[in-house]
C-alpha cells in the first residue's frame, strides 16, 4: 500500500478507534470511497457534538476496538468482523457497536451489509451521530440517491460546520444536475475545509466545484480551481486528469499532455492495478 | 344502453387520448418460445469457473434471405471441456409476423466450435449479407449463397477469404474505412487464454469474495483491422493503419461510425478494465488514436472502466453521435456527448444515469424510442460475471434484471421498473439485438443470456405512430453503413446513424427507427447523407410504415405496418 494511503487509513481507524469508544462522537473517518470520489480526510478542530448519554460506554480499555480496528487496516475483515460481532453480542443495544461492525463492512466495500448494521446504529441512539454519515455514504454507494440525501441530510444539523457533509450533498445535487445547488454546496466544502485548514477536503471540493463549471462551460475557472486543487493535494488524480481535459479543449495541448502524465505517474503510484476490476 | 355507462365510454376515451405518456407506456412480453426460438446458450460451465465461461454468446437480427423481415442468428458456444464441440450456432427463419423457424442445417450453418459474437455484412456486394463469427478459435465467414441457384446455403470461406485468426474475438464490426463501396472489418479480440492451463484463482478476490482470475494479469490481445480487396478476401493492414497500439486493451465490443461528420469512418473501441480507443480516421487508410485526447477513452476522472457495450444516440440534439458505455456493478456507465470540435464530455449524471446503475453489471445497449414519444430511450442487458455475486456478497446479484431506462425530458432518463418480466425477471442478460421482428412497427429486443435460454421481448407499446427507413445502394455498401439519415417532421429534427458493430458481441439490422409522438403531422421530410457523403432529399414522406429509400432513386416505397 501506497505510505500516503497508509497514512491516511491509520488516522482515519485512529479516529474510529475513538469514536466507537464514545471518547469522542466525531465524524473524522472519512466514509467516502468510491473510486470516483478520491477523498481525504484528517481531523478536524471543530468542536464535536455530546455522544448520547444513554449508553454505557462500551469496551472500557479499548483493546477489543484496538485490535478490531489494526484488522481492518490489515483488510483481514473477517478476524475483525468476529471482534465487531463479539461487542454487538456483549452490548445489543450499543449504537457504537454496530458502527464497528458496519465499519468492517464498509471498509471491505460491502455496503449491502454496512447499510442496515448502520440503520440499526442510528435507530438505536439517534444522539449518536456517525452513523448517519456512514449511512449517507453507503446508500450513495448502493446507488439510493434519495435515501443518501436523506441520511446525510439527517447529519447536517448535528455538524454543520463539517466540510465532508457539503460535499456529499454537493455530490448528490450535481447528480441530480442541480448545478447552482451543487455549487452552493461545494462552496460551503471548499470554505469550511480551508477554515480548518484541511487541504485534502478542499482540494477534493474545488475539484468538483471545477465539474460544476465544466457543466457550465466555465473552463477558465474550471482550470484556476483544478489547479488550486492540486497543488492543494498533489495525490489527487482525478483531478488531474481533469484537468488535462480542461486544457485539451483550452487548446494548450503542451500543459494537457503534463496534467496527463502527472495523472498517470500519481494515479500508478496510488492506486496500482490490481484483479479484475479493483 | 343506459346513459351511466354511454358517460363512462365516453369519459375513457378522452382519458385515453389525453393521458401523457409515462414510464408505464413503455412495456414487452417474453415470446421466444411461443415464436419458436426454444434454444439455451452454452458458454462454458455452469458456475463459470474461468474467465472463458462468462462472456455469453451473441445474436444478430438481419434479414438474410432479403424478404422484408428479420431472422435471427446466435453465435453459440461451447465449454473448456470441449471447445471445439459445442450445441452449435443457430439461424432462425422469420415467417413475417415474427414467428421463428430453427433454419441452420436447411442453410449450411454448421458452427460447433466456441462462437461468440457475430458481424453481419454484404462483403462481396451481392445484396445478400454474409455473416462473420467471432470465436475462441478460429474466426468464421460465411457467405451468403442462400439465394443463389444451385447453392442454397451459407458458404464457410473463412481460409480463403483469410479472416480465421484464432485468436480469441469477441466482437465484430463492418464498415467502409476507406470508401471504396466494399465492406471493411475491424474484429476485436479479447486476452490470451489457454483452457489447459487456466489461471489460478489462487488470491484472487473482489470486494472479499473470491473469485475466477481475469483480464487483469492476463495479457490482453491486439485487434485486427481487415481491408476488404474487393474479391472475396481480406488483408490485415492493422500494423500500417496505425490500429496497433502499444498496449492492447480486452476488447469486447467495437463501433464504426463518423464521430467527427468528416465523412470518414472511425472506429470505437471498448475495452474491458483498460481505456478505450477511438480511432479517428484520416482518410488515407491510416487512423489516429484520439481516446485520450477526445476525453472518450475513460470516465470524467480518467478511471479506466470495464467496458462491455456501446451504444450511440444524438443525445444533446447537437447532430453529433454521443455514447454510453456498460460498465462493471460498483461503477456507473458513462455517457459521453461529443460536443464538437473532437471532444467528449463525460455527462453520465446529468442525465441521471450514474448512481442508479452501479449495482448493476451491464452488456449490451441500445437507444430506440421504444414507447414512440418522440425521443430515444435505453436499454442495458444485465447480470453478473461471477457465480459468487449477491447482494449481500458485493451488492451486486449473479442474477439482474435488465435495464430500460426512459428518456423523461430533454437532460433526464428515468429507470423503468414495470415494463414486464423484461425488468422484473432476474437472468443473466449479455448479448442483445434490437428490431422490430414482428413488422408491427415498434422495436422488440433479442437477448442471449449466459448459459440459460434466450429471450424474445415484444414490445407492447399502444402508441403506432413510427417510421422506419431502410437504405440500399446497389452494387456497393448495399445496406449503405456510414448513412446519416436526418428526419425533419414539424419543427423537429431527429438523426440516426446506419453503421456496423455496437451493442455487445452483437448486430442489429441497418434500420433506422423514429417514433413519432402522439399527434404526428402526415408527413415528414428525409435527408440521406449516404456514405460518400453525397445528400438526398425526399420530401412529404407518409409518416408511418418502414421506407425503403435506394440511392439515386427519387421513388421511395412505403411498405404499411402489420397490424
């Protein structure tokens, strides 16, 4: 795996590690992975809403999560499912241990199996937040447009400020070919990210802003803001190749051909061919 | 009769004629059997176990014994086991009203070994087309002497017309590159595959599941570009056409057609797991790659997609073929509009045709105006390549139902779900043919499924109001691929494209359909931009009924619907 990846995955099972523990309540896990969507995510330093207080903390040390959570990083998703299915068994009526169970599944990219173990979290302790976000994105994933809205919708209030939860919204809508909303949307993502100086988020959100602007045959602004974008986060292939495209139909074939390459060189590096069709 | 019920009538008659038309007006019954098609495709071992089992085989409506209706061909295949001894391809007879007649030993089709897709083509422009089968093995030609006095039956002149590369093909397709007015072909071959010793899947998994090994790891195989030399036989120009590419893609499914309007055929290219090619041609007998740059070769974030069909439309109503692409469960297809000037945009979700499709894995594709509005809608084969699928396993199941999405308003399409057993029924949809089998005017769709039996869907639709225009050119091209044929009625204008390949492992008969909307004027005007790019106009065409329209001939004949 790629050190930028691993990086990546370590902070974001770190802050699961915390948020199934009810140290925190705080949605620092990036859920968003489709392979259209490249998203990165690091902590950020808003103040997270109160967990619920209706539950008992569960796990009270941390190991099992610990250990659940490095077997997940592993992609041994089974041992870290029978963990997961351990704590859901010792604490049924535990929100944040269905969340490590649908975790399992939602990082193997099983989201058929995610979604109801995150329904179930939500219907358990609708204090309990994280859920809802991971739901939104398993249900955009299983291609349920209005069901994702609703889930992410359902977060929105809870962590307003949150770059991740425009963006998701802005995804929605720009599917919807609601571009002026998703443009609204990704605007919030992109001011919000760099308030809270998170690069990645930012980087990602210009780069669908830039879609929006394509759509709308802004490609001066378009290009400004893929470039914005990857000087932002230089692993960001997508836009890249975005942004090769933009600069064909600009007519500057010279700095296309470099996008491209730039694109082909970070995307090999990032996401190196694998079986059929990961 | 009591005035109550007179008021009824009455009142269900005007709903009737004032009722929109919504998703529901567009809807098949399943008839294969009752048409007397009763036949299963074979295509290696059921579970597929290997990446050979998995493709399906394909079919071809065209009318081959040129008696004004559709027939029916079925490249079929074989197993690992035995790849050289399979149940045999099929030709079906259509008596006119769409009912089917097994043909093939009547006719001399003896085809056991592994068939998978079919091409169909006048090679010799005799006004009969010939068929060529792509296989795992050796290709096919036959020629098409059914007609012929003393002969009666199709000739296989595969060797001597030097077109059996034994290289595993999947799809086909025929058009004119270097217009000259005889057919050239471009077969697209898949990856190196040897049944005794097939690789492991030994580690192998998706999204956790193991499963069969392919295409990545294998080594994927280069097209063939064929130049038709006029007397029955071919020649492989791929090196000097600039078709040899330095990495071979897995193709499955190949498209002639002018993309730019330069009067000159291009060729597209999808290829599973790796980029597309789209070979822009020059006009010298040389072609430029132009995927990459054309922006068609991928999605809007550059990811090479696992393309399986293709399928074409003038979508933004600019004159320009667009194209959507099936792709794998867990993605979306992507529908690219050519915007002009050499470019494709990737507008899969503006046209609400992302996100609703990744739990499903779609093959072949088509546009047609299956409920007569007005506008094209689309159809997706579906079901999955691995026995393993389930929802639960990979959200996505082995078993799909088949996709038709409805075209609602001039930036949207909108999944039909009841349009019968076509999108309710759970099979394993791969190849599809499109046209209208029973002459009654709408399209009816042809599927092949893996390993299971073949589907016939009718379609239903109460609104009749159509026209379908049929080109000949006598003594070259005579089904005329590479046509435009621009329909202008009231103050609209529709275009469709007469050309070869598309679809998946698939041909559809050369037939231009347009529906025509509830109220249509009684007639429309016809523009015919024949392959060499010289325009015909006809004026006041009646607006129902199939159009035959014969180069240089002012007199175009009208034939009715059947009712």
């Amino acid at each position: 795996m790629p050190i930028a990846s691993r990086y990546s995955l370590v902070l974001h099972l770190l802050v699961a590690i915390l948020v199934a523990n009810g140290a925190i309540a705080q949605e620092k896990i990036s859920p968003s992975q489709d392979k259209r969507d490249q998203t990165e995510q690091t902590p950020s330093g808003q103040s997270p809403p109160k967990p619920g207080d209706s539950e008992k903390p569960i796990d009270p040390d941390g190991s099992v999560i610990r250990q659940c959570v490095q077997l997940i990083g592993q992609r041994q998703f089974e041992q870290a499912r029978t963990l997961a299915q351990r704590l859901v068994r010792d604490y049924p009526r535990s929100s944040r241990a269905y969340l490590m169970l649908a975790l399992t599944y939602h990082k193997e990219r099983k989201y058929e199996q995610a979604e109801p173990l995150l329904k179930k979290a939500v219907d358990l302790d609708a204090t309990h937040h994280p859920p809802k976000m991971f739901l939104g994105w398993c249900r955009y994933y299983l291609g349920k447009q209005d069901e994702a809205e609703e889930a992410f919708k359902a977060y929105l209030p809870t962590n307003p400020d949150y770059p991740d939860i425009h963006f998701a919204l802005g995804l929605i809508a720009y599917e919807r070919d609601q571009l002026e909303e998703a443009l609204k949307r990704f605007d919030k993502a992109v001011e919000l990210a760099h308030d809270q100086r998170r690069n990645a988020d930012e980087a990602k959100s210009r780069a669908r802003r830039a879609d929006v602007l394509i759509r709308q045959n802004k490609l001066e602004q378009a290009r400004d803001e893929l470039i914005t974008a990857v000087r932002l986060n230089p692993q960001l292939y997508g836009a890249m190749f975005k942004l090769s495209r933009v600069f064909y139909r600009l007519g500057d074939v010279e700095s296309a051909r470099k996008a491209k390459q730039m694109h082909d060189t970070v995307r090999e590096k990032r996401r190196p061919t694998r079986g059929h069709p990961e | 009769m009591n005035r109550r019920p007179q008021f009824r009538f009455i009142a269900t008659l005007i709903a009737c004629a004032t009722v929109p038309m919504n998703a529901s007006d567009i809807h098949f019954t399943e008839v294969a059997r009752e048409s007397g098609v009763d036949l299963t495709m074979t295509c290696g071992a059921t579970p597929s176990r290997h990446i050979l089992d998995v493709n399906g085989g394909g079919v071809a409506t065209f009318d081959f014994d040129n008696d004004g209706d559709l027939d029916l061909f079925f490249a079929n295949g074989a197993t690992i086991d035995n790849p050289e001894k399979g149940p045999g391809s099929r030709l079906y007879a259509n008596d006119g009203a769409g009912k089917f007649t097994d043909v093939s030993e009547k006719y001399g089709i003896d085809i056991s070994h592994w068939a998978m897709g079919v091409a169909i083509g006048d090679i010799d422009n005799d006004g009969f087309d010939d068929i060529f089968v792509t296989c795992y093995g050796p290709n096919i030609l036959l020629k098409n002497d059914t007609q012929k006095p003393g002969v009666g039956k199709f000739i296989d002149i595969s060797e001597q017309a030097a077109v059996d590369d034994d290289r595993w093909a999947t799809s086909a397709a025929f058009g004119d590159i270097d217009a000259d007015g005889d057919l050239d072909l471009y077969v697209v071959n898949y990856l190196e595959f040897d049944p005794r010793k097939p690789p492991s899947r030994e580690g192998i998994k998706y999204k956790g599941v193991s499963v069969m090994a392919g295409p990545h790891g294998l080594k994927p195989q280069q097209d063939i570009l064929y130049e038709n030399q006029g007397n029955g036989t071919f020649k492989n120009i791929t090196q000097n056409t600039g078709c040899l590419v330095d990495q071979p893609g897995y193709g499955l499914v190949a498209l002639m057609l002018d993309f730019n309007r330069d009067g000159k055929q291009d060729i597209f290219v999808g290829n599973d797991s790796t980029e597309n090619f789209l070979f822009q041609n020059r006009g010298d007998n040389t072609f430029d790659e132009i995927g990459q740059l054309s922006g068609i070769a991928s999605n809007m974030d550059g990811s090479n997609q696992a393309t399986m069909g293709i399928a074409i439309s003038d979508i933004d109503g600019n004159g320009l073929p667009d194209s959507i692409v099936t792709s794998f469960s867990s993605d979306t297809n992507t529908l690219h509009l050519n915007i002009g000037d050499g470019f494709f945009e990737d507008r899969t979700a503006q046209f609400g045709l992302g996100l609703i499709t990744r739990p499903f894995l779609n093959w072949a594709c088509a546009f047609y105006d299956f409920d007569h509005d007005g506008d094209e809608d689309l159809f997706m084969s579906a079901g999955h390549v691995y026995p393993e699928a389930a929802t639960t396993q990979i959200d996505s199941d082995y078993e799909q139902p088949q996709l038709i999405f409805k075209r609602r308003d001039s930036t949207r399409f909108e999944r039909v779900i009841n349009a019968g057993t076509i999108t309710t029924e759970k099979i394993r949809g791969r190849s599809a043919a499109f046209g209208d089998i029973d002459n009654d005017g709408d399209i009816d769709i042809v599927l092949t499924q893996l390993n299971g039996p073949v589907k016939i869907y009718r379609n239903n639709t109460a609104n009749r109001n159509a026209l379908s225009v049929e080109l000949r050119q006598n003594s070259r091209n005579h089904r005329a691929y590479g046509s435009t044929i621009e329909l202008t009625i009231g103050d609209q204008r529709k275009i469709r494209w007469i050309h070869g390949g598309g679809s998946y492992q698939s041909f559809t008969a050369p037939v231009a359909h347009f529906g025509l909307g509830l109220k249509p004027p009684k007639t429309a005007a016809l523009k015919i931009t024949w392959p060499d790019g010289t325009a015909e106009s006809f004026e006041n065409i009646s607006t129902s009924g199939i159009v035959t329209i014969t180069r240089g001939q002012k007199n175009v004949t009208i034939r009715p619907f059947k009712k």
